[in-house]
C-alpha cells in the first residue's frame, strides 16, 4: 500500500512514514476541518480547510496534502481549534495562527494571522489546548491560562467577556493536565 494520510470525521488516520518526504510525524492534532503534524526534526505541517488562515502557510488556499508551516521550529505540541492552531515551542513559549474574531490568537487583538505570532504576555507554558474559539495553556507553576471566546465563562474568570489576552484561571493550583473541547 502506498504511504497516506487521511482522514475520517474528527479522527486522524496516518499510515504514512514520512509527511511530504520529510522526517517522520512524531504528533498528530485536528482541528475542524485542518490537521497539523510535528516532525521528528520539531518542525511543524499542516493540511486541510484553510479559510482563516489556521493552516499558518500566509494564504487562505486549502492543502490537500501536509506542508511546511514556515517559522515554527523546536516544537514540542499542537492544537488545533475551530479555525485556528496553536504550536508549543520548548522554550515554553505558545505561536498561534489562524481565525481570532473571539481573541483565541492571544496576540490582544480580534484580527486573524495567516502567520505564528507568538502568544502574549505567557511564558513557562508546558501544554496547550484548543476549544472551539478558547485556549487553555497550563504552566509549569501548575497554573492555567486561558483566552478567547467567554459566552459561556469558558475563561473561568467569572465573567462573560471575550478575552484577547491569556488571564489565570482563578482557584486552579497543582493541575497537571488540561483539555479542551469544541
């Protein structure tokens, strides 16, 4: 059988052994519609809907087959969101690209990237997590961060205002883990 890459629903398949001959994937995510891939050189690909520019590729075209996201090196995790990426880098730094109209890009603005642009004002991050237009980062201090779309008070600050910016989650020590849902 050829190498391929696939998907079905939410659910990435991956009989590949190399992403457009390049080292083998070491991490798979999906977001809806768009997955991303960390390389065993901690390089960043990404292939699927493009509309916001979550693929981090500078253009809006959708890719039917993995490419390079450009400026994202060192990458230790992904995520992915309703239409927009995240990208963990190991110097505990967050890069986000793709739809923002909820602030879930972190960078203090409602404005979509079609680049990284690394996420403000939080550091010492060691996992991330996407929701539907929400991010959740959870530091090594055992603090959890989070930012984007609050209809619902997803940001655990009491409140129901978007944020653009990361805010702690208020009450949260000593959690070692985090997950995000659309």
């Amino acid at each position: 059988m050829k190498n391929q890459i696939f998907t079905i629903g939410a659910v990435l398949m991956m009989t590949a052994t190399n992403l457009v001959n390049k080292a083998a994937a070491q991490t798979i995510a999906c977001g809806d519609y768009h997955s991303l891939s960390i390389c065993s050189d901690n390089t960043v690909q990404s292939w699927g809907y493009n509309s916001t520019g979550q693929l981090g590729n500078g253009t809006t075209v959708n890719r039917n087959i993995p490419e390079q996201v450009v400026g994202l090196e060192g990458i230790i995790s992904v995520a992915g969101g309703q239409n927009y990426s995240l990208a963990l880098k190991s110097d505990g730094t967050v890069w986000a690209f793709g739809g923002n109209t909820k602030g879930q890009l972190g960078d203090g603005t409602t404005t979509n990237r079609l680049h990284p642009i690394k996420v403000l004002g939080i550091t010492n991050v060691m996992s991330i997590s996407a929701g539907f237009f929400h991010t959740l980062a959870l530091k090594s201090d055992g603090t959890v961060w989070a930012w984007g779309w609050n209809f619902n008070g997803e940001l655990g600050d009491g409140t129901t205002v978007d944020k653009s910016l990361p805010i702690q989650v208020s009450g949260l020590s000593g959690i070692i883990a985090i997950a995000g849902a659309g």
